[in-house]
C-alpha cells in the first residue's frame, strides 16, 4: 500500500480562534439561560457580545460592530430593569 502525502492542515488565524471562542461563549449562555441560570447567563452574553465585537473591529464589519452594539445596549438595559 503506498501512502499518500497529507495535504497541511491550514493554521488557524487570531481572528478565527477568537471568533470560534465568542461562538462558545455565546452557546454557553443559551445553555445557562435554558437551565434558569441568572445572572451568570447574562455574563457570558456580555463577554460574548465582547469577544464577537472585537471580530467585527478585526474584520472592519461594521454591520458586527453595530449588531453587538445594539446587542449590548439591550442586554443591559434589560439587565439593569429586572435588578
């Protein structure tokens, strides 16, 4: 049997790792809100919400900037209300 060479795996970039960790960050939160976990699940939005806006700032997408904003404002708001 003759072995084939491997193709190399592409490296990730600083924006992919960063944007896969928000994507979990942001995941956890919809786990931590289904399992009635507050305000720890508004944490992990807050970060979340962080971590993709930096995305968007790497990216120059100021469509992600401006969505993350908004996200932020209304996470807050909401947040400062219910306490």
């Amino acid at each position: 049997m003759v072995d084939m060479p491997q193709k190399p795996q592409p490296k990730l970039s600083r924006v992919d790792v960063l944007k896969w960790v928000a994507t979990v960050v942001q995941l956890v939160g919809y786990g931590l809100t289904g399992m009635g976990l507050q305000p720890w699940n508004v944490f992990a939005f807050f970060a979340g919400i962080a971590l993709w806006f930096a995305v968007g700032v790497m990216w120059k997408d100021r469509a992600i900037m401006v969505v993350h904003v908004g996200a932020f404002i209304s996470l807050l708001a909401g947040y400062v209300s219910a306490n």
